[in-house]
C-alpha cells in the first residue's frame, strides 16, 4: 500500500510528532478501507424491533441508468477515525436484514 504522506510530508510528521510540538490534530487524508477485511454477516443494533442508525433500504432511489442498481449491504462504519464525524452519524458497521436486501432486489426489477 503507497504511503498516505509524501515523503517531504511524512519526515515532517515524524519530527513533530518526535518533539512533540505538534499544533493541530493530524490526520491521514483519506479514510480508505484496509485491505484484507473478509466479509461477514454483522450484527444488527436494534431498539424495541427497530433497527438503529443508517437510511432505510425501501426509500426511493433516483437513478442514472435504468438497468443499474446498487443495493447498500450494510450502513454505518467499522472505524473510529478521531477526525471524521461519519461514525457518530451512522453509528456502529451492521448489516441490513436478509429479507430488506430481497425485497429491495426484487423492487427493482419491477
């Protein structure tokens, strides 16, 4: 995997971080998924039946091109990155019940 940091970049970090004189929070510059993550069906959060955080699968979809559709297999997000709000907006990576993901397969062949 390339480094996140241009070298120039990357020393300058390392020195700031060395002397701890570091005067604003930083950050890498993209939020990009590890490779080597399997897939696996993850836990739903619910709260009295009903499923928490993330949009809904039977909400309207405007698409660009008729014979394509993208199904979300799950919302939320698996990391705790200290600089993106994703995570508190979605909260927790789960996965959409099986029967939503049919249901919405099915809505859109109609």
């Amino acid at each position: 995997m390339p480094p996140a940091l241009s070298p120039p970049s990357q020393e300058t970090h390392v020195k700031r971080m060395k002397t701890g004189r570091q005067f604003h929070p930083s950050a890498p510059p993209s939020c990009t998924p590890l490779a080597g993550h399997s897939v696996r069906l993850l836990g739903q959060k619910k709260d009295g039946g009903r499923r928490l955080g993330g949009a809904r699968l039977d909400l309207p979809k405007i698409r660009r091109n008729p014979l394509i559709e993208i199904i979300s297999i799950n919302t939320g997000c698996l990391n705790a990155c200290t600089y993106c709000k994703t995570k508190h907006a979605r909260g927790d990576l789960a996965s959409y019940p099986i029967e939503e993901l049919v249901e919405r397969a099915r809505q859109s062949f109609q």
